[in-house]
C-alpha cells in the first residue's frame, strides 16, 4: 500500500471554489505577501475535490487515521497539541519523499502543510522591514524553503522545524541587506525618484510576464481582481467574457506563478522598469 494518492495538476474539474483572498493593498505587514497568499490558494485547490492530494495515514502510522488524510487535514492534525514529534516527523518524511519525484504537486502541497510556520517566519523577517523590500524577503523565504525540501535530511527529527530554520536565515539574510540599502539624499536621486511607486506585487507579476509563465492578459486578470479586489463577476462583465472561464483561467495562471516563485524563476524586477515598459505590456 502506498503512503499517498496522486493528484494531476489542479484543473476545474477537480477544485472546489475557494474564499476570495486577502488582498495585498491591506498592507504587507498583516498579509504576508503574494508569493505565500498565490502558494495557499494553490494548495486549497489541490486539498479540494473529489480527488485532493492525500496520504495514506495507515501507511504513515504514529497516530495518523488509517485511512486518506488529504494534506488540509493533515495540517490540522499536525497544529494539534496531540500531534507527537514521530507522527511529524512520518508524514513529513513521506511529503518530502514525494516532493522529490519532481510532481510540482507534491511540492506546493509541502509548502501548504507548512504554511501556518512560513507565514509566522514571514512576518518575523518583514517586521522591521522597509515596506519596499517585504516581496523580495518573503520571496527569498520560500524559494529557500522550497530548496531545502530536496536538500533536507529525512532521516534526522524535527523536519519541518529545520526547513523552517533554514527559511527564517534566508529571510533574515535579506531583511539585513535591504536594511543596509541607502536611503537617496542626493537631490538629483530625490528627483529622479518616482512619485508613485509600482508595488512589489505587481513587479513580480510583471517578471513572471516578461519569463512567459504567465501572459499579460493573466497577469493583468490576477492583479485586478486579486490585488485590487474588483470582484471577478465584474471583471467578466467589462471583458464580455464568462466568469467560469477567467475563473479557470485565474487558477492556472496562479498555479504556474506558485511553482516558478517557488523555483526561483520569478522575483520582483525594479520599479523603474515596470514604470518604463508599463506594468502587464501587452495586455489590454
């Protein structure tokens, strides 16, 4: 007997709807970032549905129910005060041995698992952050986290406990060098400094454009109807377009973004050339 089910990539016929999700515009420091809020909707779609990514909890033992434990559940019990360190450390044996197949699946159901101690590790490293650099650390945490899982050693205890550490000294790393970045006094770089800022999100969405993850007709549907809260009903009414297909859309972009910031493919590009060549080129 095996220790999971396989689930395909995420697609309409095998999620569920999910929650509207915070947007970023209410402030880095309550959310966490869009590198981490993209990776848990990527999860629930993969813990929804008639087939959810699940482990085989008779497989795993140590407590877990023997039977299917889709990895939502499996985050309750582990958050449990009941959850022994063994039980932990089995069913994130087995994650990460899964994750290691090269299923993109299995690793953002990893990050989903360990979300609740990403987001706490996140907004740790952000805290006495300048507001700027919160994209860029958060993004550093989880490509860090995302790293170790192939790196980690699964035979040691505390699994989950190290992925983190080692995310925390990536985030930390980060927030020490924005924090030594200057602040422009020179008049001719206050002048030359924009009045508007683009928002790191969008940055980011626009480097995942300019990487052909996403298209700048998905990048500019996830920036209005995620970032900016215009609800996706409306958004289908002004597009003349139904809204179960950007819906399905939104999801497939979101799942691809999830895995390229995950990978390090996609980082927050400069402000200036998102002003320069404009936020989403191409998109109408």
């Amino acid at each position: 007997m095996t220790a999971h089910q396989h689930l395909p990539r995420p697609s309409r016929h095998n999620t569920a709807p999910a929650a509207a999700l915070d947007s970023c515009s209410r402030g880095r420091r309550r959310n966490p970032g869009l590198a981490l809020t993209i990776a848990e909707k990527s999860f629930q779609l993969l813990v929804t549905g008639p087939r959810p990514l699940a482990l085989d909890g008779q497989a795993v033992g140590h407590g877990l129910p023997a039977r299917s434990v889709d990895l939502g559940e499996l985050r309750t019990l582990l958050l449990s005060r009941n959850a022994s360190d063994e039980l932990k450390d089995a069913a994130w044996a087995e994650l990460l041995r899964q994750a290691r197949t090269g299923d993109p699946a299995w690793v953002v159901g990893c990050v989903g698992v360990a979300m609740p101690g990403l987001k706490s590790v996140a907004g740790r490293a952000i805290r006495t952050s300048p507001e700027r650099f919160a994209e860029d650390i958060v993004s550093e945490i989880l490509t860090e986290f995302v790293a170790q899982l192939q790196r980690i050693d699964i035979t040691r205890s505390h699994i989950a406990a190290r992925l983190l550490v080692w995310a925390d000294r990536k985030g930390a790393v980060r927030a020490r060098a924005g924090a030594l970045q200057q602040v422009p006094t020179d008049p001719v770089e206050l002048n030359t400094t924009a009045p508007h800022p683009v928002s790191e999100p969008a940055s980011l969405l626009a480097d995942a454009v300019r990487q052909q993850i996403i298209t700048a007709a998905e990048a500019k549907l996830i920036n209005t109807t995620r970032l900016e809260s215009v609800p996706l009903a409306e958004y289908a009414r002004v597009c003349g377009e139904p809204e179960k297909k950007l819906y399905s859309r939104r999801e497939r972009a979101e799942a691809r973004l999830v895995t390229a910031i995950g990978e390090g493919q996609v980082s927050a590009i400069s402000a200036s050339d998102v002003q320069r060549n404009g936020p989403f080129p191409g998109a109408s």
